[in-house]
C-alpha cells in the first residue's frame, strides 16, 4: 500500500530550511521516502509543506518517530511544532 506523508511547517528562513532540506535527501531515501514534493506558501514564502512518498504505512510512521527527522527540522530553522499528517493513496 502507498502512504504519504505530509509536513506542514513556517521556518525562520526559506532558502536556509531548503539547504538542509536538500542535504538531508540520503537520510530521507535511507528512511524509505521514495519521492518528495516541496510546496510553498505564495503568500508567506516561510509556510512550507513537504510531501514525502512511502511504500509501507510501517515505513512512514517510523519516518515521522524518528527523533532524527526532529532534529533535522529544528537545526533547520522549523518553528513551532509542524504538523504531520499520514494518508494512505487510495
């Protein structure tokens, strides 16, 4: 069963969060993401969402108890608590 996960977050600084983003990808592919989108607020180009692409719900739901991925979002400039959100694809 396919499974997504979906990161709603405001950050400090767009352009700073999406460079460790970027540099995050072979943690994301070792946590079984197999494809991600970034979407971005128009209008607070802070708000951002991250959909992330599982094979397994087991694979996702590790993802997001990992307390790495909470690490990775707050030494990312992540404020607050981002929400997060898994839905299987039907």
């Amino acid at each position: 069963m396919a499974v997504e996960m979906i990161v709603r977050a405001d950050v400090k600084d767009y352009d700073e969060w999406k460079a460790g983003f970027d540099n995050a990808r072979s943690f994301q592919d070792s946590a079984g993401v197999r494809h991600l989108q970034v979407l971005r607020d128009p209008d607070n180009k802070n708000t951002v969402i991250v959909l992330h692409h599982f094979d397994t719900l087991e694979d996702a739901r590790a993802f997001a108890a990992n307390p790495a991925l909470a690490e990775a979002m707050k030494n990312g400039g992540v404020i607050g608590h981002p929400r997060i959100e898994i839905f299987e694809v039907i």
